[in-house]
C-alpha cells in the first residue's frame, strides 16, 4: 500500500504542477492579449478565444491524463500503451466503464487519479467560468464609459 501511495503522490503533485503551469501560462497570455483587443473583438472572435481557451486546457488534461498513463504503462498494468491511455482515460475522467481494470496492488492508484481528475477538472471549470465573468464584466464596463 505505501507504494500505490508514494506512486499517487508522485502522480498527483506532477498533474497538479501541469495544470498549475499551464494555467499560469494561459493567464498570462490572456492577460496580455485580451485588453488590447478587447474593443474590437467581434462575437466571432470571442467565440474563437473561448475555442482556443478550451483547447488549451483540454490539451492540459490529455497531457495530465498521460502521464498516469505512462506510469500503468512503466508497471506492466496492462499489455500495452493504448490500453494503459484508455484506463487512464476512464479513471481521470470517472467515467468507469470497467472493462478494464488494474491488478490488485495499484487500484488505490486508479481510485485516486479519479480523485485529481475531478478536483482538476473543477479548477479548469473554475478558471474558466472567472475568465468569462471578468471578460464580460470588462466589456460591459466598457461599452458604459462609451455611452
């Protein structure tokens, strides 16, 4: 057990410095591009950085969601790297459908990676939602001052 745990943690803390990481970065770059173009942004280009926004942080769950695969992959969990992708999927994703699982010695570990992907997926929703809040709340603080 002491193995699935330090296996978990080690696991846990590299997706959460990821989604750290690359939450910063997206902040960044949202913080510097978006004031500039914000009085000419069209609906089509919101709906583009809303896209662009979501593809990012997709790609920073695949990206989170990999990197447990590699470990199923690295302890022989399964016969090969697809299926250690497909169970990491499932399990980071809570979605279970249980036609494949892990032996015995590392379920703890598929249980928690369930764990992280749902508190990451919240913070993605988190980031998210207050992105689109402050944008909105930016916007219509500006069309005010031009009335």
């Amino acid at each position: 057990m002491l193995q699935e745990i330090v296996a978990s943690t080690t696991l846990m803390s590299a997706s959460v410095a990821v989604h750290a990481g690359g939450s910063m970065v997206i902040f960044t770059w949202l913080e510097r591009v978006v004031p500039e173009r914000l009085e000419r942004m069209s609906k089509l280009h919101n709906l583009a950085l809303l896209i662009s926004l979501f593809l990012v942080i997709l790609a920073l769950h695949v990206i989170e969601i990999t990197l447990w695969a590699f470990f199923y992959d690295y302890v022989d969990c399964f016969d090969d790297f697809k299926t250690s992708l497909y169970y990491s999927f499932t399990a980071y994703t809570t979605t279970g459908f249980g036609d494949v699982v892990l032996p015995r010695q590392w379920q703890l570990v598929g249980a928690i990676e369930g764990c992280v992907g749902i508190l990451l997926f919240g913070w993605s929703t988190a980031f998210t939602w207050a992105f689109i809040h402050q944008f909105l709340t930016e916007r219509h603080r500006r069309s005010r001052q031009g009335e």
